[in-house]
C-alpha cells in the first residue's frame, strides 16, 4: 500500500486544526472495508510567506525548523506530537460513531470529479494566507475555478502532476446551508481576499447574490459573483472577527459538552474548516470516497472530541 503526508502551509499556522482534521477523516475512511486508501505517513504544519516553500516540502520530506505545534506544544513529525495526536484520534473516532445531535448539519454537495488512482507517494497540501493566490498557472492542473478568482487552498501531488482547486467557497456554502441560510440570498462580504473570492464565486455559483461590505480590500467587479446594492441577509467578515458566519477559531477551554452547546449555534471558524477539509477530500484527495466521508456533523463531533483529548 503506497502512503501520503500533509502539510498546512501558511502565516500564521501553529494553531491550525487542519493536522487533526486530516487524521480524523483518514482515520474514518481507513476503518471502511471497501476503502483502499494509502496509509497516512504524517502531518505537518509549515510556517511560511511563500508557497515555493511548501511545494519545497513536497518534494524534499522535510521541515529544517519545524515549528511547536500550538495543541501540544512540540513539532508535528516527532514522536511526542505524533503519539498525541495518533491517541486523541482514536480516542474520538472509539468514543463518538455519530454525530452529536445538537449539532447542525448539511450535505456534501460537490461537483462530478474523475476518480484518480491513488498513487503510491501522495502529497496533499492545505494552503491559507498568504498563499492561496501566489501560485502559477503553469505550475499546476486546475479541477475548478481556483486559478481564474487567484484562491488555491488545496493541492495533490499525485507523483506526475501538481493538481490544485479551492475548497473555500462551496464549504462556506455547505456551513451556512446547515444555520439556515437562505441559499438564494444575499451574503454580505467585508473583504475581498483569497478566501472571501472563493466563497463569493461559490455563493454566487449557487444562485446567491453579494453585497460588498468594505474591507481591506474589496471583490474585483468583473470577477464571477453577482454583486448587488442590497440589505444582506447576513454577514461575513474576512478581515476580522463578527459577521454571521466566522471564517476564524482560536483555542477553546471547558469539557466536550460545554464546546458542543457552543458550537451548535455559534458559527466558529471550525465549521467551515471542516466543511472545507470535506471538500478537498472529496474534489482532489480521494474522490472516489466522496460518499464515505463522514458527515459535517460527525466530523465536527469527533473534532470537538479531539480537541479535549489533546488539551
């Protein structure tokens, strides 16, 4: 059986939750009989302001500093983290096979994509700011729009070929289907970076419209997204914390059910890192398992759970 590694690239990133995410899922898919997916060799997270540097590690298996990772206070890729979060993901998947029922829910709705034989060295890479549009098209084969709006968060290395899409945009989509957002309405936006592109482009693919709410900087008005002088049905704010639905986390205290009431009304930056983290499984990382990815609502239980487990 061949093997992956994962890396989250980005500035900063030692709180990222993506290392988590990505054992969970493969963790779920790996106990499935009729999955052959290749084993999870590691996780990483690689601080850097250029995404040659994590296309570097793609190549090269190799961090020279790796960073502390915030959950645990040591480098993902040593046997400390390693065991700690190897435990905490067992641990969530033994404790929890559903999902917790207070907690919202949407389907994973995707896009038709060629399953692709899984090859016997993969890479796969989660890209966040300020990396998302500083690929070249040259550089990589595109499965969506994520080239044309300048926001590419995930990448596959299938051994041949660098394949790259955004995953941004139809898992905000996915988290404010499962808070009740009215998929025709109006998203009101403050800011126009990589991330804000994507889900205005999604949005706007779903039959949404976008106001444009002021930023640091604002949507390109020629790009593809229906723009449009409205009161918004809710808000979204890219830039800092507030809006409706967060695009930000931070590290959370009390006990699993404390989290779990918090979360189930309270649209925390997790629920779209794990709408997103579904859908470049399902896009890019094994499409072939689109339908046997955990649901939203369990894979954020198991999230939650995790997280206890690694405080």
């Amino acid at each position: 059986m061949g093997r992956v590694r994962h890396a989250v690239a980005g500035n900063p990133i030692v709180h990222s939750l993506s290392p988590v995410l990505t054992a969970l899922v493969h963790a779920h898919l790996s106990r499935q009989d009729d999955v052959d997916i290749p084993g999870l060799k590691g996780v990483v997270v690689i601080p850097t302001e250029g995404v040659e540097n994590a296309l570097a590690w793609g190549y090269a298996d190799g961090l020279p500093s790796p960073p502390d990772w915030e959950y645990v206070g040591s480098p993902l890729g040593k046997f400390r983290a390693n065991t700690l979060l190897e435990r905490a993901v067992a641990a969530s998947c033994a404790e929890h096979s559903e999902a917790d029922s207070r907690l919202p829910n949407a389907p994973l709705v995707t896009d038709k994509f060629d399953s692709q034989v899984l090859g016997d060295e993969e890479v796969w890479l989660s890209l966040t700011s300020p990396l998302k549009h500083q690929l070249s098209i040259a550089a990589v084969k595109c499965v969506d729009n994520a080239m044309d709006i300048r926001s590419v968060n995930t990448l596959r290395w299938d051994g041949i070929t660098w394949w790259a899409g955004s995953s941004d945009g139809p898992g905000m989509c996915m988290v404010a289907e499962a808070f009740g957002k009215k998929s025709k309405g109006v998203m009101g936006i403050i800011g126009g970076g990589g991330t804000a592109r994507s889900v205005a482009a999604a949005w706007t693919k779903s039959g949404g419209k976008i106001t444009q709410m002021g930023g640091k900087r604002e949507l390109d008005e020629d790009g593809p997204w229906n723009l449009v002088e409205s009161k918004p049905d809710f808000v979204v704010n890219f830039d800092d914390d507030g809006g409706d639905l967060s695009v930000r986390y931070e590290k959370m205290d009390g006990d699993f059910e404390s989290r779990v009431e918090f979360l189930s009304t309270n649209a925390d930056g997790r629920w779209l890192l794990c709408a997103q983290h579904l859908h470049s499984w399902a896009t890019l990382w094994a499409p072939q398992y689109s339908e046997k990815l955990p649901s939203l609502s369990l894979l954020m239980t198991r999230l939650i759970a995790a997280e206890v487990h690694l405080d």
